[in-house]
C-alpha cells in the first residue's frame, strides 16, 4: 500500500488549515507540505510552525522552497527551528524556484546554484545532528543528475497539472526512466523516495470542481505556448488558440489558483468547460474520480519507495472541502 502524503496551500485561515492539517495525520499522512510562494500565498515559515506545534506524528516543510529567494543558510536556519518545534519532524523540499522567482523578474536557479545549496543544508543538519531529510523537484538532466546524486528523495510533477492528459501507463514509464537514470549515477533506486504528485478538485457540484482546475489548464498552456516545454496535442487542434490565450495570460500573482482571494475568477482562468475536459483533467465528484485515483494507486503500489502526494484545489474554501472529501470518501476505497 503506497505511503500518502498532501501538499496543502495556506490560502485559508489558518485555525480551518490547522484542522486539515490534523485530518492528515489522523487517518495516516505522512508529508503536509506548504508552498513557498513570494506573492500568490502567506509566507510558509509563520504557517509550517503553527501546523508543527498542532501535530505529532506527521512530517512538515516547505514544498518546495527555492536557493534565490532565501538564501540557503536561512533556510538551514528554519528547518533546524521546525526540527526543534516538530521534535524532528522537519521535511525539506528544494526546487529551482518558479513562481517565487518568476514574479520577482528571475530565472530559475542553476544546478550548480542548487548543489551549492544542498550542501549548505547538508553542512548545517550535520552540525546540528538533525536528520531532516531533503527532496528535490524533478527537473532538467543536470537537477536530476544532482538530486539523485544527493537528495533523500525526488518530487515527481506527476498526474493532473503534471503533462497533457498524462496517465497511470506515462507515470511508470516515468520512474522506470528515473530509475535508469538513478543506475547511470551509481544510486540504487531502492533507497530513493520518490513522490508522484496528483492534482484535483473535487465537489458533489462537478461544475464548481471544473471551475477550480481551470488555473491547471492555463499552467498546462503556459508550458507549452510560453515556456516551450511540450508540444500541443495534435487532437485537441481545435483548442489551440483557446490554449494559447489563456497560457499567455497566466498569472503568478494568482499562481495555481483558479480563483482569486477576493474570490473573483483569475484572470488566466478563463478556460473554456470544453477544455477542462478534453484534457481530462482531475475534476469532478468522488465518484467519478474514484476510478482515477485507484488506476494511479494501483500502478504505484509495486514499488515500496514510491508515494501518492495529492494536491486539492478549491476557490473560496473549497481547498478544504477537497481534502475531506478526498479523505472520507476516496482514500477509505483505495487503502480497502
């Protein structure tokens, strides 16, 4: 059975954010992880103490953090304050930084910049004598080439924001990929975590859960019409004008949010119903999304060092209503 983890953003108050927390490690979370986002969302480190002081059990930390827009002795500094208030429960998430650095006018970090970093945090857990672990954002070769040289783990983008209309079959074929590459470097794949990220809303009101992952849809076009990170599906050719205004128009100041805290649309949300679901997008009831997150769970299962970190979706509190019914109607039907 795959080990589960939430990556929760802080963009509801925080005693309903402690609660979820709580939910989390009642019925078995391993990881809640926070955002580090500059602009879009409240600053992580007030938030990850708040949740490590309300829990016991449970593991919290950035994910991810950046090496740019906090500097890695920093960093360092925090996580040994979150080991200490969590009585070593403390979990590092690093990446190249996206949004944090984009809406600041910066490039993502280079790998050598992240290397320097790991070996700060790596310094200083030493001289503490704290074992947090640390887990990289799959990136470029050279990132990967790194954190599989160096990390505890691997954050996978996954399923649901992670690809166009990617699947079960495309996330194996992913970590067996990871896994080739984790035997060019000399690591045994065995000993690395990896986490698979699956992205979602989910309400009894499947039009409301559309509408919460249009922001996944703008993401997904910006990657493709912006960032020229892949190609646009031959067959949805019909959308790709529709795709190429909303991914132009993506917001980092509303970063991953369908909606804004005002509770306004995003202005990069604008996405058509159609399209949502031509890309088959993670929206939906807990019955219809049952069948989707058992196929993943399933394919996962065969490897012990792979887990599930879900990410819910939600404008105006519905973030929250996501992870519950996820929780209470979902994960009981995959863990039987």
């Amino acid at each position: 059975m795959p080990k589960i983890g939430v990556f929760m953003f802080h963009d509801f108050g925080y005693p309903a954010f402690v609660e979820s927390a709580k939910l989390a490690e009642k019925n078995g979370f391993e990881i809640f992880g926070l955002i580090d986002s500059t602009d879009a969302y409240s600053d992580y480190c007030a938030w990850d103490g708040l949740v490590a002081v309300n829990t016991s059990r449970i593991r919290v930390g950035p994910w991810v953090t950046n090496p740019l827009t906090r500097h890695p002795r920093v960093t360092a500094n925090h996580m040994l304050t979150i080991h200490e208030l969590s009585k070593g429960r403390a979990i590092l998430g690093l990446g190249a930084g996206d949004n944090a650095v984009r809406s600041m006018g910066a490039e993502p970090a280079k790998h050598s910049v992240m290397r320097e970093a790991m070996e700060v945090f790596r310094s200083k857990f030493k001289e503490k004598k704290a074992d947090i672990p640390i887990y990289v954002a799959s990136g470029g070769p050279l990132s990967n080439k790194m954190a599989l040289q160096l990390a505890d783990g691997i954050i996978g983008t996954g399923w649901g924001g992670g690809g166009v209309r990617s699947s079960p079959e495309e996330v194996l074929a992913g970590l067996e990929r990871l896994k080739a590459r984790a035997k060019e470097v000399g690591r045994d794949f065995s000993t690395l975590q990896v986490t698979v990220g699956l992205s979602f809303a989910m309400s009894h009101n499947r039009k409301e859960a559309i509408e919460e992952m249009k922001w996944s849809v703008s993401s997904m076009m910006k990657g493709i019409f912006v960032q020229g990170r892949s190609t646009f599906p031959p067959e949805l050719e019909r959308f790709q004008e529709e795709g190429k205004k909303v991914g132009e128009a993506y917001d980092y100041f509303n970063h991953m949010r369908s909606y804004t805290p005002e509770g306004q649309l995003a202005r990069h949300a604008h996405a058509s119903d159609e399209l949502v679901k031509a890309l088959n997008l993670p929206a939906g009831t807990p019955e219809e999304l049952l069948p989707r997150f058992k196929s993943l769970w399933q394919a996962i299962s065969s490897m012990p060092n792979v887990s599930l970190v879900i990410t819910p979706h939600g404008g105006k509190g519905g973030r929250k209503r996501s992870f519950e019914l996820f929780v209470n109607e979902v994960l009981p039907k995959l863990r039987t």
